[in-house]
C-alpha cells in the first residue's frame, strides 16, 4: 500500500495500535466464526452483532474521524501479497487516497480443520 501511495505522491501510512487492535479483533472474529460463509448478500464490514469499522475502531479507542476498511480471507495457499494485489483494484484503492494517514493491519490464522486466514487493514484520517 505504501508502494502504490508513494508512486501517487502520497506520503507513507503510519502505524496506529489502536487500528491494529481493531484490525486484529475483526481479523480473529471473521476466522474464527467463518463469518464470510454466512454472509451471502451482506456487507463483509458489518458483523452480525451490528458493529462496522467505525464502531471497532472507537472500541479500540481511536477518536471519531473517517474510517476505512479492507478485508480479505482465504486459505492458507494464497499468500499474503496474492491477497494484498486486490488493494489495488477501485473501490479498495480508496485507502490510497490522501484522506487516510494512519493505519493498523493484522492477520487471524486457523489451523484446526481446514486452514484459513484473514487479513483487516483498518484506515484512520486525522481526529
């Protein structure tokens, strides 16, 4: 993402723990509840319990300001960049934009039965 921003004349994401720590609890709910198999015909960042990327990152104690979020699952056979390369498909290039300055990313692993992944990159404009 860095690459793709710096390329436009944006400067680097910075790295927020407290978009991670959003990152990394939706990351870890969409593995380990196979939330993505339930969903046919509902958006990805809206979880069953009715909370979306806004609503996690102010649980993760980041100030009110413009969200964005990317999500991407698979198997374990599809590497990372594999599920990265859609960041730069439109409308996921959005984050791109000079809008966002910081940013928290985390990846969820399950091992028990079939293999999976999910990746969240949460996105934060200045408070």
């Amino acid at each position: 993402m860095d690459q793709y921003r710096t390329q436009r004349g944006l400067p680097p994401l910075a790295p927020d723990q407290r978009l991670a720590t959003a990152a990394a609890e939706y990351a870890k709910f969409v593995v380990e509840s196979r939330w993505w198999t339930q969903m046919t015909g509902t958006n990805i960042h809206l979880g069953p319990d009715c909370r979306d990327m806004y609503d996690r990152a102010i649980a993760a104690g980041y100030p009110p300001a413009w969200i964005g979020e990317n999500v991407m699952w698979g198997s374990l056979d599809l590497p990372v960049e594999q599920m990265f390369s859609i960041l730069l498909s439109s409308p996921h290039e959005d984050p791109a934009r000079d809008l966002f300055v910081y940013t928290g990313i985390s990846c969820w692993v399950r091992q028990a039965g079939t293999a999976e992944r999910a990746c969240v990159q949460v996105f934060g404009s200045v408070p």
